[in-house]
C-alpha cells in the first residue's frame, strides 16, 4: 500500500529536491594548470591562498572575503597565517576548514599529493604568460560563481593589451630601446644573472611596452634563464629593469658601485628602473599595469 505524503511532508520533499538540484548545477569540474581535473562540488566560501599569486587573483575579483588563511610571504594580512609556501603547514591548513586550497606549481607542486591525503582540495594556479592569466581568471571566475566580475576583469585586461599593442606597433624595430630584466640585486659576489626569455610573461610586457628584450632567444624553466656578466657587458642594453626586494635607493647604489654594472650604457646614462620584486613575481592580473609602467621607461610618457 503506498502512503501518500500530507501537503507540508510534501512541500519538504519538493524544497529539498530544488535544493539539491539548485547545488548539483553549481558543482563543476576543471582541469587545473598542473592539467589535474579539480571537482568542485559548491562555489567555494572558505579559502586558503596558499601563495601570494592567488591572493591577488581572489582580490581582483572581490572575493577577498572568503580568504581564511594566507602564507607568511602573502602581503594579505587579513587572514590566519599558515607558515612557509614549501612545505605547506597540512595540519594547520586542515584545521581552517577550507573548501579549497589555491597553490603555485612549479616548486610548490608536491605539496598537492600532501593536501590530497588530508582530503583537501586544492588547485594549481601556475600562470606562464598573459594569456595563461587571463584565462585564470575566466576558470576562477566559474569556480566561484562570479562570472560576469570575471568577464569584466577578462574583458579589461584584454583591453589593455589590445590598446598598448596598437600604440607601440608603430614604432619601427630600429628605434625600439632595448632591454635587460633581472631579479637579481648586484653583488660583486653573484657570478650569474635571472633573466627573462621568450615563454615568459615579463618577455610579453617588455615587447608589447615597446621594447627589445635581449634575452628574447633564450628560454630556461618557464621561460627564465640564468646569464652570465660577460654576456650582459656584451648585450650593453640601453635599458636595465631591476625586480628588487627592500629598499630600491640601496639597490639604485649597488648598481653604481658595482664593478661591472657602472660600466654599462644604461647606467651611464641612467636608465636603471627599480621596481617591486615581489610584484613583478607573481603572475597575476595585476602585471597588466606594467605595460604602461614600461612604456614609460622606455618612451619617458610621450
């Protein structure tokens, strides 16, 4: 005999089937940038950024809120500290309850086997180019539900490339500046050189800012490659980017007190430009704005 539900046993049974069918269409599964699929049965409410990188990708679409823990190298220091990149601290990650723990490849990616076993789901954000960044945003933006913040973001950043590409298509190769970038502080002691070559982000702002990257033949890991002093005194660049950490009057002193730098075409004549290491590290949304920052070093703002 079957028994038939009473009109409020009813109502319950149709609320939870909307309910879960309200969650089922919100679960989505993606492939990550260490090509892992990634189920993520909710939009995520509680996050861990377990490198800067992600952080900045969570404020650029107004989800900072949901961040709940933060790495000690995160300049985000609204959320519970969780320790070093590598290793990750997995208990105490565990013990914030997250939905979901954002990572860097590269260095940090044996840290996911770890999360794994602790049931954590994680998700490698290993951005390469400014089209890798791009595209990031797009796939977090469906992660957490805010596609149109995500479009909007998409949408801008494209737009940025669009417009300064336009604007420095102009200039004939000839009278492009060309460029040396580092992230190493000069040191009398340091036999060699990081630079940036073709397969990297920092190549594409260089280029699409105006310039001539003389390490563009070149790649290494991600596109960055070590190089040595001699081969920097035989480029003689007319430009020199320094990514610093710390104070960058020290770093400006270190260039002309440095044996071999103060000898170079673009310390002569003063073109050394410091800016944030940290920053131009992490391969985020925020990049983009270096292309307007380059094109200034490049062109003087004309």
């Amino acid at each position: 005999m079957v028994k038939l539900l009473d009109s409020g046993s009813f109502r319950k049974v149709v609320l939870a089937v909307v309910l879960l069918a309200s969650v089922l269409s919100l679960a989505i599964a993606v492939v990550d940038d260490a090509g892992r699929i990634v189920n993520i049965p909710m939009p995520p409410r509680r996050v861990v950024s377990a490198a800067p990188s992600a952080t900045r990708y969570l404020q650029a679409l107004g989800l900072e809120n949901r961040i709940i823990g933060v790495t000690a190298w995160d300049s985000y220091q609204k959320a519970e500290n969780i320790g070093n990149m590598v290793p990750l601290n997995i208990e105490k990650i565990y013990s914030l309850r997250p939905d979901l723990v954002i990572m860097f490849g590269g260095f940090q990616f044996p840290e996911v086997e770890k999360l794994e076993k602790a049931k954590l789901t994680a998700y490698v954000l290993n951005a390469n180019t400014l089209t890798d960044i791009i595209k990031a945003v797009g796939q977090l933006g469906a992660i957490f539900n805010v596609k149109e913040k995500a479009d909007k973001l998409v949408n801008q950043l494209r737009q940025k490339m669009t417009e300064m590409g336009q604007k420095t298509s102009k200039i004939p190769l000839e009278k492009r500046p060309t460029v040396f970038f580092t992230i190493t502080v000069p040191d009398d002691k340091v036999k060699e050189l990081w630079t940036a070559g073709t397969g990297s982000y920092m190549n594409e702002l260089i280029v699409i800012a105006g310039g001539r990257n003389i390490a563009a033949p070149y790649s290494g890991n991600n596109g960055w490659l070590s190089v040595s002093w001699e081969w920097l005194v035989k480029e003689d660049p007319d430009i020199i980017i320094i990514g610093a950490y710390g104070d960058p009057k020290q770093v400006e002193q270190a260039v002309k007190n440095h044996s071999i730098m103060k000898s170079l075409k673009a310390v002569k004549t003063g073109k050394v430009f410091i800016v944030d290491g940290s920053e131009v590290s992490q391969a985020a949304p925020h990049l983009f704005d270096y292309l307007e920052v380059f094109y200034n070093f490049f062109y003087g703002g004309k």
